[in-house]
C-alpha cells in the first residue's frame, strides 16, 4: 500500500482536489474515497491528509465549513473553489502527460 510519503510530490493535493470536485467532503469521507476507488492502494493517514487540507484552504483552492454529518457528527466539510478547479485541470494535465511519459520508459524492451 503506499504511503502519502511514497507519493510523488504534490499528488495527494491533485488527488484530494480531484475528490473534492465530485462534490463537498468531509476529511473522513475524502480518504475513504480515496482507498475505495483505488482498491485500497492508497491509505492516506489523517496526519497527511488534514495538513494538505489546511494548506489549499489557506492558498483559496478550497473553502471549508461546519456541518452536520449523516451520523449526525460535526465536521469540517471542503468544497473546491473556481480556482481550485483551475488549478486541478492543469495538473490534470501535467500528470497524465508526465505520467505517460515514465510508463513509455519502464515499458522498454530489454536487451
């Protein structure tokens, strides 16, 4: 399973942006997304993911507010902002583009 620390630089923001665009999410509800939709490779700890939530809040890519959960908790839930949404298409495209090229690499025949 990889770990935040395992993760190229910069991609748990892409991918906590990513989730954040399907619709608002608490942090729970971010990393359990998370895990689910990639079969469980990635397992982000809250000591990870609530860092990089307060980090694109207070760059403006998120806001965040209180409310009331469906198990009827507080919690601090994230919408993505107009220039989040800008910010992920461009890394969007940035990592499919590098992403492509390492797997062009490590596919190469060997002699």
């Amino acid at each position: 399973m990889s770990k935040p620390t395992d993760l190229v630089q910069g991609t748990l923001d892409i991918l906590v942006l990513k989730m954040l665009a399907l619709e608002p999410m608490n942090g729970w509800a971010i990393s359990e997304r998370l895990r689910q939709v990639s079969a469980e490779a990635l397992v982000v700890s809250h000591g990870s993911l609530y860092p990089a939530l307060h980090k694109l809040e207070h760059i403006g890519l998120v806001t965040a507010e209180w409310r009331t959960t469906d198990n009827n908790r507080r919690a601090k839930f994230y919408t993505l902002t107009r220039p989040g949404r800008q910010f992920l298409k461009a890394q969007t495209t940035d990592w499919v583009r590098l992403s492509s090229a390492i797997t062009a690499v490590l596919h190469l025949q060997e002699v």
